[in-house]
C-alpha cells in the first residue's frame, strides 16, 4: 500500500475509535502506535509515515518521548481537520459505490466467437436485439476504426460475456480466449464479479473443457448449428424472455473458398457490412485474392500498405459465387483491407492466397 492509502486507514480507524457503543467521544480519544497496529496489521515504518503523513497535513497530532520504538511518537490523536477530512473521504466513497451499484452496462451480451464463426454470431445477435438485449460482437458491432480499443472498450462496458467454444475457437482462435480472460480479470479485479458468474460459454458434449473453462460455468447445447437454439440458451442464461420473431430467416453465409492446389490460404477472415479487417503479412507478389458474398450485387475492396488505398475489388457479384483476382506489387507487414461497399448485413469471405 502507498504512504496515502496508509494514512486513510489510520484517519479511519481514529475517526472511529470509540470505547463503548455510542460513544460520544468517538474520534476523539488519542492512541498508540501498537493499539494502531494491532487493528490495522501494517509494519511499525507504515504507521509512521502515515502517522507523519497526516500531521503535516495538519489533520492529526502526536505527543513523543523516548522509548517507543519501533514508534515514532507516544500517542496520535485527530484534529478538527482531520475529523472533517475523513468525514468527506467517506461521503465521496459512499457517493461512489451508489454510482457504481447504479450504473448500467451500455452491453447486455457481449460475444466472444472465432472470426470463422461471424455468420453464427451475426445471427445469434439479430435475434438476441429483435429480444430488445443489447449485444456487441464482431464485425457487425464495429463499423470502422481500428478493432482493438473498440474491444477493451466493449469489455469493459458489458453486463456478461458468452464464449462460443466451437471447434474454430479451440483451434483457431487467440482473441475469443483473451476476451474471455480479459473479461474475467476486469470484473474480478473491481471487486464486480470476483467468482466469475458474469463469464459464461457455450460448448458441446465432444468439447475437452481445459484451464479457466474447468471451473467456469458453461452451458452444454446439442450442436452450434441451429442460432435461435444458441440465442435462446443465452437470454434464458441472462434471465430475458425469447421470442423467436415472425419474420425471422436464417441468414445464409457465402460458400467456402477454393484453395490452389499446393497453395493454402495465408489468411482468411469472415465479416459483414462495411469493416475492416484485421491484419494479414504477405512477403511474396503476386498473390491471389478470392472472395465470395451471400447477396447479390456490388462488392468494392481496398487495401491499405502503409500509404494511399488501393482498390483491389469493385465489381458485380453473385451470391454464393468464388471469384479471385490477382494482386500485384502490395507486400508488406499489418496490411488490411477495408470494405468500401457491401450491404449492411451482407456476409463476405476473404482469402489471401500465396503463389510464388
């Protein structure tokens, strides 16, 4: 603890002290060095620091003489200021802890999903706020800018976190963990969920559950295919009433890409509306762009290398159809690429494939 987090701890224990209950002297009595250690179990050299630290400040007063080491002084007591300091310390804590009790999360879900899961969570989320919960998830909650602060922001501000354990996440995914984790320790750290009930995942029967998931609440669902199935686990899990709505369809996501023969794909990610993507390294040129939509209609593409844009798609596209176009001269570290025109709610695939 620091010299100032001490000295409050003392100014309270003397702004406390009393000798019976309703004692009218309370605050008032003077008090040695071991009677202060005894309720506060801090070292003598703590004592004195935040002993010293309130006298300077004018709010208490010590009288000395020798032979009380380890003690610097015989006896403390608080002034009037020191009285009156605690007095305000403890309204603007009490002023706190009600502000905090009644804030409200600008997030009643927030989703946690491998990015080969968007199309699952772009519809578990539809359904979720067509239930009036609020929900933040990538991509759709992430319109542009760069995704990382717009993540710890999101995590910090949400109600509840709910991992989708797929077998993406276990295999192919690092942030859905770390957002998990992350969650955990935030709420854990400001004392707002210290056992962890906030945290929740979804998983199968065939999951091997390790580490934080061993003791962590989960909830075991029949598959991850069915979305409304998922969306109803977790407003039941969050104590919200469900309904499916009357015009509800299934969004259907874009077909798989085609890898080259002998050419597996460097990176691929799936998304919705108009985002950016998280960054890809390509060392070699030219390399294979592939994509594919769930509508038909345009789709425009630009990538970003450390300078002006480039237009690398913009053209007609037909839902469920592969196209790929050949990219030259753009190599680099932390390149990405930024949506320029898609529906809303439209479902893209992207895959940078290496051929040289």
């Amino acid at each position: 603890m620091t010299v100032e987090a001490d000295s409050f701890q003392v100014l309270k224990t003397l702004a406390e002290w009393s000798e019976e209950e309703n004692d009218p002297n309370t605050g008032h009595y003077v008090v040695s060095g071991k009677e202060l250690q005894a309720v506060l179990n801090i070292t003598a050299n703590q004592i004195n620091d935040a002993v010293n630290y309130l006298v300077n400040l004018g709010q208490a007063k010590v009288s000395q003489a020798l032979g009380t080491a380890p003690f610097s002084f015989t006896k403390v007591s608080l002034e009037t200021a020191g009285r009156h300091a605690f007095e305000e310390l403890s309204s603007k804590q009490e002023e706190t802890k009600k502000e905090e009790n009644n804030y409200e999360n600008e997030y009643d879900v927030f989703i946690s999903h491998s990015s080969l899961d968007d199309p699952l969570t772009t519809n578990v989320k539809k359904l979720l706020e067509a239930n009036n919960i609020h929900v933040f998830s990538t991509p759709g909650s992430i319109p542009t800018g760069a995704w990382e602060p717009q993540i710890e922001n999101a995590l910090r501000n949400s109600s509840s976190i709910w991992l989708l354990l797929t077998r993406n996440a276990i295999k192919e995914s690092v942030w859905a963990h770390q957002e998990f984790g992350y969650f955990y320790g935030y709420n854990h750290g400001k004392g707002i969920d210290p056992k962890g009930h906030k945290c929740r995942f979804l998983y199968t029967r065939d999951t091997e559950l390790r580490g934080l998931y061993v003791w962590i609440q989960g909830t075991q669902i029949e598959s991850f295919e069915d979305p409304v199935l998922v969306a109803r686990t977790i407003a039941d899990g969050v104590g919200r009433d469900f309904k499916v709505p009357d015009d509800w369809a299934k969004e259907t996501s874009p077909q798989p890409l085609l890898t080259l023969p002998g050419h597996p794909a460097t990176f691929t990610h799936k998304g919705s509306g108009l985002i950016n993507t998280p960054p890809f390294n390509i060392d070699t040129s030219p390399w294979v762009l592939q994509f594919s939509t769930n509508w038909s209609g345009h789709f425009a593409v630009q990538i970003w290398n450390d300078g002006p844009k480039k237009l690398v798609v913009n053209q007609s596209v037909k839902a469920g159809e592969v196209y790929e176009t050949h990219v030259y001269q753009l190599i680099g570290i932390n390149l990405y690429f930024t949506i320029k025109n898609a529906p809303a709610e439209g479902v893209w695939t992207l895959s940078v494939i290496k051929i040289t």
